[in-house]
C-alpha cells in the first residue's frame, strides 16, 4: 500500500457538522473540504453509515476520505440516526427513515455553498446497501453510485437466510448491531445531553436478532428496501463491487443483467474489504478506480471508464485448501454484458457417485440416500469473510465423508466457469423439512479438495420463499438449487467434484430433525457456466496499485488476537467452533480516546442431537478518555428445539465501573417450516 502525502487539493476537515433532516433530528458529519470549493463549488461524496465517525470507522475514513478530497471532492460521513453522534436510536436496519434521512442529506448537502449541486454515494456493506436504496429514491442531485459488498434482495442474498435455510451469520450479524447500538456518543460533540442520548438508545433499540427471527420466509418485511422487486426504480449510475471470498457477490451479476442505467461490475478475490485493502489479494489501487468514476459522472471528465468491459473479475487459479490466504492466484477477465452470449450452460448428469461428462458414457439410475452427522460445516468457513481471522472453508475431505459425493474422471484440458452453477435434483425426504447443502469443489491430483462455491437449500422452500410448502414423505420431487457465482479454472488431470450434505452447521441451521435424503440419480443434473478464455483477457488495462491517504495515528496499548478455534470434546461427544475477535485497546491520539473492542462467538452441537444446537456470543465494547470512561457486555444465546427457537439475552452498560443500565430479553419464536 502506497501512503499518499501530497494532493492535487488542500483539504480542511471539519470534525463535525449537524445536518437538519425534515423532523427535526440531527446527524452528525464529519467533513473533508477542499479549500478550493469556498470559492469554486465541487461535487460532494457521500458514506452513510452507523459504524461511528468519531472513532470506530475513524482511521478507515481517513484512509478514504481524505484521499478523494484532495483529489477536488467534497467528502462528507455521515452517522446514521441512532449512532455515533447523531440523534434518535437506530431500531432497524434499512428501513424507510434511513433511506428519508439520506435523501434529506443528499439535499442539504447539494444546497451548500461549497457544492456544485452533484453527489456521489459511496459504500461498503451497509453503506453499499444503502447507496443502492437511496439511489431508488431518485434525489434529484445524486448523479451516480459505488456500492461495494452489498446485496439487491434482503432476504435470499443476505446476512439472514440462504435457500430459505437461518444462517449462522444471522447471530453474528444481530450481534454486531447489539453492541453498536448500545455505545453513547462522545461528550465533546453533543455536550452534556450524551447520558440522555446514551440512556434513549439502551432503552429504544432494541434485540434484533428477535425481529430477524419472526421473519423466516420472503415477506414485505424484507421487500420493501430489495432493489431486486424493481430494477427499473435506480436511475442513476451504478458500480457494483464485490469479492469471491465475500458473502455478497450474486449481486454483482444481477445488477449488470438487470439494471438500465450505465454499470459496471467489479469481482476480485477478496472478503469483506474495500478492494485496495483486499485480502485474500491481489489488491488494487480501488481509490483511483472510484476517482476515474466519479471524475466521469461528476466532473464530466472522459476517463475512458466507460468504454471499458462491463464486468472485470478475478479467474482463480486452482490452489490447495486453507482456512486463510494472502494471494490467489489468477487473472483477471472480462465481459462486455450480463449475462454474455458465449458462456456455455452446459448439463452434465450425475450418475452413481460420478458426473457424466461423455455423451458415450452409460448413465445409470440409483436411488442414493444420505443422513449426514452434525459435524458437516465445521469447515465450512464464514458466510462472509472479514479476512480478519482464518475463517475461510478448509479441505473438503474433512467434510464429504459426511456426503453424497459426484465427480468428474480427470480433465482432460482446462475448464473455467464464470457465473451460478446450478443443481436440478430428484430427491425423496423421509420427513416433511429438511435442507440440502451443495457444494463446487477442485479435486487435486494428490486428492486435496478445495471448496470453489457452494449454495443451500431447505427443501420446503423449493417452490417458492413466500409460501414454503413441506415435503410429503416418500414423494420425489424435482428441485433446483443455485450455488454462489465463481469464477475458477479447474486444471488438466484435476476433477470437479459436487458434494451433498443433509447439514451445514454452522454455516446454516440443521433442520428440526434428522432426516434421510434420496438423491436419484440419472434424472439429476449440474449446470455449469463454461467460459471459453478470450485474447483479449492477456491485454487488459492494468489496475493501479494501492494508493490512500496517511493512516490515522494510533498507540497500540493492548494486542489484538483474532483466531477460530474447532474444539471436540470426546467425553461430552460436543463440538464446538470458537470463533476469536479480540481487538485490544488502543488509543486514538488526535481525540486522546481510548478504544476497547472485544467479541467472542461458540457455536456448538452435542451428538446427532438436533435440538443441542447452541450458538452463543458475547461483547465487550470501551472508551475511555479524561474523565469519559463507558463500557457496554452484550451476550446473546440461541437455541432451538424442534418447533421453536429461543433466544436469551443480556445488555449491561457501565460509566466508571459502575453498572448505569441492565436489561435482559427472553423470547421463544416458533419455527416457520425452518
């Protein structure tokens, strides 16, 4: 990474600004302003998000921020309702106050004297999401958006459920915005009604993993902020980024297909990071990419961004499996639509424990059955990859003993697969619910088995997400299953293997009980996008290297320590996965701020018990500074039996070691055909 010290712009930063929305509430803004633009407005760049300006996002946002002011923009982030310094208590994620407030912003914002009347929106995760439904609100002065690691259907494609299957991120997720939302803001910038604030949100926002849980199949709930119920609503333009390591990627490939605003897409290999801090890397100079679009659709400067491919994406090479990488190799490649004419879809039966491959080969027909152990999942990995631990999948023998395994002879040449591989299946259940978990993998020549996608399926889903209908025992049905989108070559001699588990735990929630699958075989079938690679590929523009402005001083006070940990207790027969996310505490030297940021998650089974699924997190979250020192534990249980979930948590919140707030929620919430 390259530290830029001189720009283009001398840049003024304005710590914080309340900005008015239409009932009255205030949100805080921190500002980097070019000085230039007191005189010469220029276009302003806005990130929206709850993660806190003052000090959690902080060394991030100076990364970011500071680099494209001096470049002429505008940069302005801005604290949600409910978070960091702004007013009001955060209840919900994307709800129709959050996308109002932005369009309020996005209003003030262009109406200042130091901007030219044009915004950009910009973000990752959150702020990706919301830059997409504000972008459907259509104000009047945005004229174009970057949307990293986020999604345009909130229930199928998110953090919450897959295939109609309860993730375990769901947990982790809920987690995250329970510590969040319980922190104050800081003293020095709302004065002395910080306690008030502080004490209006620990009282008003509530449990969300409570709310998430009484909405288990597609309903309004989850629609009414999806770009996906209508493409047609975004029209302005669109760049939409995302990471084959990451949770969020399909969207990518929905938005070019459906969109019909100018876009561009842009597939790497990484997690859950802005790309020019992209791990698993290469990394790219990201800050530079965004400048050439906005100087494009703000500046109406020709850049040559547009008469570019459409879609840009990383082609991994094959590797051996870890639960962690630095590099994956590859290339990158490129597509001038979505989807393009000349991948082929190509249909390839499967056959007892084989995938046809030769039209001359003889397909047989089998009933093959299948009762996994809990234990398929534990190496799963992370449905979104923060690439801050080693949470990505591990060889898959470790799982497929557990398995239903189909898989190629060895290739005789290359195959790369760019786009969904997609399952159509025969199968019988011996109980009305059940899930089914496919997963892609490369077969070695050594026999190592590197997971390349996956995707999950409960089987009452299989016709619809709104209406789940369960399965009658011993009827077969044909369904169809949709694996993450990849791109991946899969080298001469090495195999492509499909593997099917009855559980994926923890990734997914198991089922309420255990239950027997048949697959039949001859009337099931793997599509898979071949991608014939293209001379142009070799010849592609270079992305720059990694450049951002200088990184946010710091004084580490303690070490972080972030690791997952498989535990298996053979007297109990319990397994557990521990995942570590310990942070430290370190200082912010500018504000003189203190930082602590700790959270530890278990999630464990018992046996072939179902019911002794158990996922279990905890929190701890600090600032300290003069005579400021708060604290804030959360600890969050979810468990199940096999009709309801039940979940039990707790929030306490210290000033100076002394406890100022306790509240503890019991819920049992039934299960809704999951």
């Amino acid at each position: 990474m390259k530290t830029i010290t001189s720009f283009p712009y001398e840049v003024r930063e304005i710590e914080n600004v309340f900005i008015p929305t239409r009932d009255g509430t205030r949100l805080a803004a921190r500002i980097w302003l070019p000085v230039a633009a007191e005189q010469d407005p220029l276009p302003a760049i806005l990130e929206y998000i709850p993660y806190r300006k003052r000090d959690l996002s902080r060394g991030r946002d100076d990364n970011n921020h500071a680099y494209m002011a001096g470049h002429g923009y505008v940069c302005v982030r801005v604290d949600m309702r409910g978070s960091g310094d702004s007013d009001g208590v955060l209840v919900d994620e994307y709800a129709p106050t959050e996308q109002q407030d932005a369009v309020d912003v996005i209003a003030w914002l262009a109406g200042q004297s130091w901007c030219n009347g044009k915004v950009g929106m910009m973000g990752i995760s959150w702020g990706g999401f919301n830059s997409l439904q504000v972008a459907a609100q259509r104000p009047p002065a945005l004229k174009a958006i970057i949307s990293a690691c986020s999604s345009d259907d909130l229930y199928s494609d998110n953090m919450h459920y897959m295939g109609g299957c309860l993730l375990g991120d769901n947990l982790s997720e809920a987690t995250v915005m329970f510590a969040f939302n319980s922190l104050p803001p800081d003293p020095r910038i709302v004065g002395d009604r910080w306690r008030e604030m502080w004490k209006e949100r620990l009282e008003g926002s509530g449990l969300w993993l409570e709310k998430w849980l009484r909405h288990q199949r597609r309903s309004d709930y989850w629609k009414k902020s999806s770009i996906c119920e209508n493409y047609q609503a975004i029209q302005c333009p669109v760049y939409a980024i995302g990471g084959w390591a990451d949770g969020f990627t399909n969207a990518v490939f929905r938005l070019m297909e459906h969109l019909e605003v100018p876009r561009k897409g842009l597939i790497g290999p990484w997690g859950h990071k802005y790309p020019h801090h992209g791990i698993p890397g290469p990394d790219i100079g990201f800050l530079q990419e965004a400048l050439r679009w906005w100087d494009y659709w703000l500046k109406d400067k020709e850049t040559g961004i547009m008469d570019e491919p459409m879609l840009r994406a990383w082609m991994q090479d094959s590797i051996s499996p870890n639960a962690s990488y630095e590099e994956r190799p590859g290339r990158w490649v490129a597509e001038d639509d979505w989807p393009p004419s000349d991948i082929r879809l190509e249909r390839f039966p499967l056959g007892r424990y084989y995938i046809v491959t030769d039209e001359k080969e003889k397909l047989d027909h089998h009933a093959l059955t299948l009762q996994s152990p809990l234990s398929v999942g534990m190496h799963a990995g992370k449905w979104c990859s923060y690439a801050a631990t080693p949470d990505l999948p591990g060889d898959q023998r470790e799982e497929d003993g557990g398995a239903l395994v189909f898989e190629t002879r060895p290739l005789a040449e290359t195959v790369e697969l760019l786009g969904s591989t997609r399952l159509e299946l025969n199968v019988m259940s011996d109980k009305p619910l059940g899930m089914i978990a496919a997963r892609l993998s490369d077969v070695a020549e050594d026999g190592q088995v590197t997971r390349v996608s996956y995707g999950l399926l409960n089987l009452a889903h299989r016709n619809s997400d709104e209406h789940p209908e369960p399965m009658e025992p011993g009827r077969s049905y044909k369904v169809c299953l949709h694996l993450n989108g990849i791109a991946q070559q899969f080298p001469a001699g090495h195999r492509i293997r499909i593997s099917l588990s009855t559980t994926y735990w923890p990734l997914a929630w198991a089922p309420p009980e255990p239950f027997t699958l048949t697959v039949m075989t001859g009337d099931s079938s793997v599509i898979l996008p071949i991608r014939t690679p293209k001379d142009r590929d070799d010849h592609l523009t270079p992305f720059d290297e990694p450049e951002q402005a200088p990184d946010l001083p710091i004084k580490l006070l303690e070490p972080s320590v972030h690791n997952w940990r498989m535990i298996r207790d053979l007297a109990s027969n319990e397994s557990t996965l521990e995942v570590i996310n310990d942070q430290g505490r370190f200082r912010i030297e500018e504000t003189g701020t203190e930082i602590a940021r700790k959270t530890l998650e278990w999630y464990s089974s018992q046996g072939h018990d179902f019911t002794s699924l158990r996922g279990e997190t905890y929190t701890e979250r600090g600032f300290r500074r003069d005579d400021w020192d708060v604290e804030v534990i959360t600890r969050t249980v979810l468990t199940s039996t096999e009709t309801d979930f039940h979940v039990h948590a707790q929030l306490d919140a210290f000033e100076s070691d002394e406890r100022i707030y306790s509240q503890n929620w019991t819920y049992a919430i039934p299960r809704d055909h999951v």
